[in-house]
C-alpha cells in the first residue's frame, strides 16, 4: 500500500532562479528567504526523507475539460519560460516519472466523480511552478521520480478536492509507494501594474498589492501553523476577494489527499512571508503527524468528508 509521506505548499517565484546578483539588487542588497528557505527544505527532508515520488500540484498548468497527470517514463530537456524568458532561460531538466503511478491516479476518477487523463506524450508542455522548484529540491537526486498535475480552469473548489480524493486513492493502491506532495503557488496574487511594478520587486511584505490581502494571508499561514485546515476550506470564499493563485486550486487538491476539514497537520515555515511584485508568497510543509493527517490513524483516503460533498 502506497502512502503520502509529507505535502508542503511552496512558492515557485521567477526570481528564485535568477542569478544571485540579480537577486540581491532586487532585494536591496539582502537574499530573498524563498532561496534560503529551498536550500533548508532540500537539507532537512528531501535531501533525507524516505520516498520515492514527489507529485506537483503545479497552479501554471491550466487544464480545460479534465484533469491531466504526466505519465512519461523520463522528463528531460532545456526549459524557457514564456512568461519571463529574459529570467527563466533553457534551463536544464532531467528527472524520473512515474507512470504506474499515473495510472492509477487516473483509474480513481470515476469513483470521485471526476476525469483524469494521464498522458505520456513526450512533448507535453511542462511550467515552471514545477521546474523552478526541481531545481532546488529535485536537481541531483536522479533515483526520486516526479509526476505533476494541473489545476482545471473549469473546475470549482469541489472539482479540485474530488481529484485530491483520487491521488489519495490512487497512491494508496500503488504497491510501496512513498509520495511528497507540492502544491505550487502562491497565497494572494494580485501584481501590481507595469508602470508600478519595479518599485515593488523588494520582498518585503509591505510591497504585498493591499493591507487587506497581507492580513488575509497572515491569517492563514497562522492557521496553517495550527493544522486549521478547516478554517483555511471554511472561509475559501473570503480568501478568493484577494485572489489566491489559481483560486487557491493547488491547495485545494492537496487537501483533498490529506483529509480535508479533518486534516490536523501543523506547519512548519521555511523562509519568511514575502512580497513578489505584490503577490504573497510562502514555503509551508506539513509533515505527517504520528497519528495520520487527521488525526485518526487511518488513510486519508477513508477518512471523514467534508459534510457538503457530493461523494
């Protein structure tokens, strides 16, 4: 029986992957603690923890009619963003996937109501949510596969936690398998305008687009802290005013897997809360308590529901 191991949402910011003097100008002569936080994150579990599969909930990939999980064999060659090619420049990848895996994701999607497809097509489009952040915690290690998933632009908050109910199916029935999961993105994300934007690349949280988005991310780091995953879901429809990336679907698919409202995991925080030209961004990881991520000693996958679901 496979099992999820540890889960963490973690920023993938461009500027992670620049060069270290472009970091430092940017940041007014100080290294931005996103890179500081991924080199200790590397250190202290995935340099070190027992796994074998790491599966990217990647918010950049934007799906249409159904869910989509790679299923290729090996995942190699040079990638340039299209959103910041002059940053993010034939940067060089090459890792492991993991298509048994894939398949059985995909083979839980009738039992959850949804439709998941996975796709071993070699020329499958990948994004940096999921690049920039192999490359600090995946780069080097080439026995650990990585698989990505990504969100669906048609999909509502119930469509993203049914495919989190999947992968956590779909990982318990795949002999042996140890699982990190990465929800990639960011808290609130609002940039500022192009006029107005290079006076906010410092990562300070006060360059953050509003007061109120810096609060309403705070409040949920704080809850995160506190293994309030029910708090986090229950207010969803507050935190969608300051409009977290991808509606905040790569969380949402991640606490599918855990449990939902009975996930209990606390978080611990890599790096500071910081401003990317007034997004929120920060590097939270849950590590699976004694007891189970809710708490119950069971498979997430069979524990309580959110009372409101449809399965």
């Amino acid at each position: 029986m496979g099992e999820i191991v540890g889960a963490g949402l973690l920023a993938h910011v461009p500027t992670i992957v620049l060069p270290e003097e472009t970091r430092l100008r940017l940041n007014g002569g100080r290294e931005i603690t996103l890179v500081t936080g991924l080199r200790q994150l590397r250190e202290e579990v995935f340099g070190r923890a027992d796994y074998d599969t790491v599966v990217v909930l990647d918010s950049h990939w934007a799906t249409t009619v159904e869910f989509v999980v790679t299923a290729q064999r090996r995942r190699a060659g040079l990638f340039t963003s299209e959103e910041l090619p002059r940053g993010m420049c034939r940067m060089p990848y090459d890792y492991p996937g993991d298509p048994e895996l894939a398949r059985s994701i995909a083979s839980f999607a009738d039992r959850h109501g949804t439709w998941i497809t996975p796709i071993d097509d070699a020329y499958l489009p990948v994004y940096y949510a999921t690049i920039n952040l192999w490359k600090y915690l995946g780069e080097g290690l080439p026995d650990k596969r990585w698989v990505t998933i990504g969100v669906c632009q048609t999909g509502d908050m119930e469509d993203h936690l049914r495919l989190g109910r999947a992968l956590a199916d779909g990982i318990a029935a795949t002999p042996g398998r140890r699982v990190l999961l990465i929800a990639s993105g960011a808290l609130s994300h609002t940039f500022w305008p192009l006029r107005e934007l290079r006076d906010h690349e410092d990562g300070d949280p006060s360059h953050i687009f509003t007061p109120e988005a810096r609060a309403a991310d705070r409040e949920r780091i704080a809850w995160f802290k506190e293994g309030r995953h029910d708090r986090v879901l229950d207010t969803m429809d507050e935190f969608w005013r300051y409009k977290p990336e991808a509606r905040f679907s790569h969380y949402l698919m991640m606490a599918g897997a855990l449990g939902e409202q009975a996930c209990t995991a606390k978080a611990r925080q890599y790096g500071e809360y910081e401003n990317s030209i007034g997004t929120g961004q920060a590097h939270l990881w849950f590590d699976r308590p004694e007891n189970g991520w809710t708490g119950t000693g069971v498979p997430s996958s069979r524990a309580p529901r959110n009372p409101h679901s449809l399965v």
